[in-house]
C-alpha cells in the first residue's frame, strides 16, 4: 500500500502542540491512554505510526473531535507540501 509522505511527522507535531497548549506532560498523556511516556515520545517524533485506535484514546485525551486532529494533521501535510513545492 501506498504510504503518504510525512504523515507520522505531521501528527507527531499536531499531537505535541495540542498537549503543550492544553498543559499536558507526555507522561499524564500516556496514562490517559493506558500507555508510556516512551510511546507518546515517538509518535510526537514521528518515530512511530498511530493505530486508529491510539488515534481515538489521543484525542479524547486531549479533549479534541478525531476528525478535528485529523483535518489539523492533513492541514500541516498541505501546508508542508506546498511550502516544498512552492504551489499555493
């Protein structure tokens, strides 16, 4: 299967903003998810790919809509690709 390019960067940033701006620790996120600091650590580094599952638990954790971090990650996709390409 075709992969797209940046996705696990992209939602690691998305993921790491959100928890920052809400003044959540990796830590009390993984807890929240039934998880590590260690995991939360590599997603946020784009290390590591998220399961729809993960996907769910992060969002509800950080108090967003899964749809909404998922339109905030794919933003930051168009935003970096056109920012490569340099079309608008």
């Amino acid at each position: 299967m075709k992969e797209v390019q940046g996705l696990s960067t992209a939602f690691g940033k998305v993921i790491a903003k959100i928890r920052a701006k809400r003044g959540i620790s990796q830590e009390q996120l993984a807890e929240a998810i039934d998880s590590t600091n260690v995991y939360i650590s590599l997603l946020e580094n784009g290390l590591r790919k998220p399961s729809l599952n993960a996907m769910i638990l992060i969002a509800d954790s950080l108090s967003v809509q899964p749809d909404k971090l998922v339109q905030s990650v794919v933003e930051l996709l168009k935003q970096n690709t056109s920012e490569k390409t340099g079309i608008k």
